[in-house]
C-alpha cells in the first residue's frame, strides 16, 4: 500500500518542480486522459475496499477509456463540436461516485473500529 502513495507523493512533487507547457492543440486530449486516470485509480481503491479488484480489469479499463474519449474529443475536432464535454461529465459523474463511497467506506471502518477499541475498553474496566 506504502508504493502507489509513495509515486503520488514524488508525482505531485516533480509536478511542482518540472514546469511543462502543454500545446494548446492537446490541452483537451490530456485533460480527458488525466480524467480517465483519476476515473481509474479511484475505481481502482473502490474495487480493493470492495475485495474485488482485478488488475487486468484495472489495467484495460484504462486504456479502454482513455482511448474512448481521445476518439469521442477527435471526433468532435473533426466537427467542430465539443463532444469531449460527454467524457468529461460521465468521468466527473464517476469520480465523485467513487470518491463518495470510498468516504463512505473508510468511515464506516473508522467508527466500527472505535466502537470496537470503545466497547473493549468498557469491558475491561
């Protein structure tokens, strides 16, 4: 568990040290992809809460909608639509489910767990 915090940590850091400018004709196709990174790893931890994780499923899920969404924003350039604006609202809408039971999760562990240490500590009294 102490390896994906530790590459988050050093990932935040070199993004605050390393000044990267992206072109503007790619800002859109890397703004879906972080997106669909965030989608991932949030899906990632809930499926792991849930005792369900499976890293091929973890892994293609990824690229599966990564490249779905660099289609759809693709598709859109050739348009001249911003049909991006779908992946973006159906990522958000998912990221903040996730990010809800994951709180959820870990709350519910936290009190059932001070309820324990609490009944414990009023047993051995």
């Amino acid at each position: 568990m102490w390896l994906p915090i530790a590459g988050l940590v050093a990932g935040i850091i070199l993004g605050f040290l390393v000044s990267v400018e992206i072109p503007l004709g790619v800002v859109k196709y890397t703004a879906i992809a972080i997106l669909a990174a965030i989608d991932t790893i949030l899906g990632g931890l809930r499926a792991q809460l849930e005792e369900r994780f499976d890293l091929s499923i973890f892994i293609t899920g990824f690229f599966a909608n990564t490249v779905l969404a660099a289609l759809l924003t693709a598709i859109g350039d050739l348009l001249g639509v911003d049909i991006y604006l779908g992946a973006v609202i159906a990522f958000s809408i998912r990221i903040f489910g996730n990010v809800g039971f994951i709180r959820r999760d870990l709350l519910e562990r936290y009190w059932r767990g001070a309820r324990r240490r609490e009944a414990a500590g009023q047993i051995t009294r």
